[in-house]
C-alpha cells in the first residue's frame, strides 16, 4: 500500500498526521508512506526527522485585510495556486498513491482533491469542532471523514462519511514513562511546570510568563519551570529576563521550541499553553492540569470552545487574553500550588474527555477503505 499525506502549516496538523502515519506503518509494515507540505513551513522538518519522503509543493493562503504587505503575500499566492496544479499532478505522478490523506493545511486542498477526481482512495481529518476552510471545501469530494468532535460533522456538511474519533496522539506521546522524564530532568519532588505559546511564540503569552517566572525566582517556589519562548519570542524574552530582573538556571530552563514534547509532558504537573486541538489531546491522553490561554487570532474562536471542555470537566482553567495579565496568571498559579492534590486531580480529570482509541479507529477505517 502507497499512501500519500498531505499535511502543513502547523504542528496541529503535521504531528497528527505523523501519528497516523505511524499507525498505518505498525498496521501495515509494507506500507510506503511518502508526504507533502511546503518546504518553507514546519512540515519539513518535522517529516524529514521522522524519516518519510518529502514532496514539495507550495501553497498559502490569502490574506482578507489588505495592507501593502498583504498584497503582495495574496500575489505570491496567486502565483503559487497556479503553479499547484502542475505540481500536484507531478506528485501523485512520482507516488502513485493508493490512498490520500489530507490532515489539514492550505497545502491539502490540491493534493486531495486531485486524487479524488482521479479515483484514488480520499480522507480527511478535522482536528477541530470548527472545521477549517480546506477541509469543508474536501469534504464532499472525500471517501472518509474524521472529526475530532461531534460539533464537526454538521459544518463539514457530509454526516454520512464522517466518524467522531477524536484527536490522534503520536504514540511516543503515551510511551514516556513519568519517572524516567522526571528523573532525567533533576526534578526531584519540585512541581513541573511546561509554558509554550506555539512554534512561533506569542508575544502575550511570553509576557505573562515571564511575570510568572519573576515570582517564582523572588519567592523560592518548589519548583522546575520549562518554557519555550517559540521562534519569534527568544529576543522578547530576553529583554523581558533583564528587566524584570530573573534569569534561567536550576529552577527555569528556557528554549526556543520544545523538541521533546513526550518527555516534557511526561514530567509535568502544569501545563500553560494555547488550546489548539492537538495540545488538548495531548494533555488528555496523558492527563495533565493545565491553564489554557486561547488564541485570539483564529477562525470562529475555535481554541476558547476546545478549551472549555476541558474546564467543564474540571481539567483546566481557561484565561482568555483579553483578561489575562501577569498577575492574573500569577495568582491563579500560586492558587494551585496552594491546594495539595489539585493539579493531580485535574489531571484525573483532563484522562476522562479524550478518546484513548482515536489512532486505533482511525487505522481500522483507513485498512477497511482500502480493501
């Protein structure tokens, strides 16, 4: 079996894809499992470490508030939407895929869509319960669809093929063994507490972390933070270390980007993040507190609606950034270290809203399309 998987933008979408990718293969070990994104994003890197074929192909999206800046990113874009269809039909070409995967990202919409009208064996997967403009555009085209959440089917508009799965979680995710990632860290008994605001990074949430790391310096607190500043946060954070007066060291490591994200998840106690779709699964499956701070910035404010699943099941408290402050954060942290067995019970509690079986469902399906 040849499976070809198209998948970019975001770790939101490429980590899942991986994750079926790895499935797939375990199932299946003939499979030849080959991908496709754009070399400029985060799938290159992420698929190439993970040793699958890469084939190029360029695609974005188009930007509605029109500055001269995003002008010439829509002509760009222009550009590279005529140059896809050629491109496309060069990959399934140079695949010969006998199925296809589209896990999200602008660079999906070509890849699958190609593939459907040739035939090929088609499926989507949504990671959200708002679903993204790609996948809705798919999901009439597509054999199969999987939804993470029920709220998903109605707005990708094809009930009858869609399955409610859940959120796939890499499998290296559930393997890490807590004392191993603890011990490998120092922790020692000091609360572990995870902050990351995405790849990139995000200014806010730097901020406020930085806040939150000031306290805990100034005050001794019991415990080991690891926060990743993303990208475009390292020089923010720098300049937010000088002059608020704390710097890395026993209790605080800082780094640009998480590589480890199953060992890190394994040792922590708190988890301070976004509330993108792939996160809360993650968080879910191995059943970590949190404090979630959604993104603003994105489609029909999908991450505040992810996020308060969570809180209603008592897993985590969601701050949205509108309302969030150094001291707020700060606060609500210091209110959780207060009250012993908190942060392990929300985490109980965070193990009761995923589906444990996503990648299983997932690879059933996908092994039944192609019989």
């Amino acid at each position: 079996m040849r499976v070809l998987i198209a998948a970019g933008g975001t770790a939101g979408h490429i980590n899942p894809a991986l994750a079926i990718a790895g499935a797939l293969k375990a199932a299946d070990p003939t499979a030849e499992i080959h991908f496709a994104g754009r070399k400029e994003g985060m799938e290159y890197g992420l698929v190439t470490k993970a040793g699958y074929p890469f084939h190029h192909i360029e695609i974005n999206g188009f930007q509605r508030r029109l500055t001269p800046e995003n002008i010439v990113r829509n002509v760009v874009a222009l550009w590279h939407l005529a140059l896809s269809g050629p491109r496309t039909q060069k990959i399934l070409n140079e695949v010969s895929p006998d199925l296809v995967i589209g896990c999200g990202g602008y660079v999906s919409g070509p890849i699958v869509r190609a593939a459907a009208k040739r035939g090929i064996k088609t499926a989507i997967d949504e990671q959200n319960a708002f679903p993204g403009v790609t996948n809705k555009l798919l999901a009439k085209d597509v054999d199969v669809i999987f939804a993470a959440s029920a709220d998903a089917v109605e707005k990708l508009g094809a009930p009858e093929k869609t399955l409610v799965v859940g959120n796939p979680v890499r499998p290296e995710i559930l393997a890490a063994d807590r004392e191993t990632a603890r011990r490998n860290l120092n922790a020692g008994q000091r609360t572990v507490i995870v902050s990351f605001g995405g790849s990139l990074g995000a200014d806010r949430v730097n901020e406020v972390v930085a806040d939150l790391c000031k306290w805990e310096a100034d005050t001794h607190a019991e415990v080991l933070h690891l926060h990743a500043t993303g990208k475009r946060g390292v020089a923010l954070f720098e300049r937010l270390q000088k002059e608020k007066g704390f710097a890395p060291g026993e209790n605080l490591q800082v780094m640009p980007y998480i590589n480890n994200m199953p060992q890190m998840l394994a040792a922590a106690d708190l988890v301070i993040a976004r509330s993108g779709a792939l996160t809360l699964a993650e968080l879910e499956a191995v059943g970590r507190a949190s404090i979630l701070i959604p993104s603003p910035n994105v489609a029909e404010n999908h991450q505040y609606y992810n996020a308060l699943e969570l809180q209603n099941a008592g897993a985590a408290i969601v701050i949205e950034e509108k309302n969030l402050t150094g001291q707020l954060l700060t606060d609500t942290v210091q209110k959780l270290l207060a009250e012993p067995g908190k942060l392990a019970k929300m985490g109980q509690n965070a193990k009761t809203v995923g589906n444990p079986r996503s990648l299983e469902l997932i690879t059933e399906k996908l092994q039944e399309l192609m019989q």
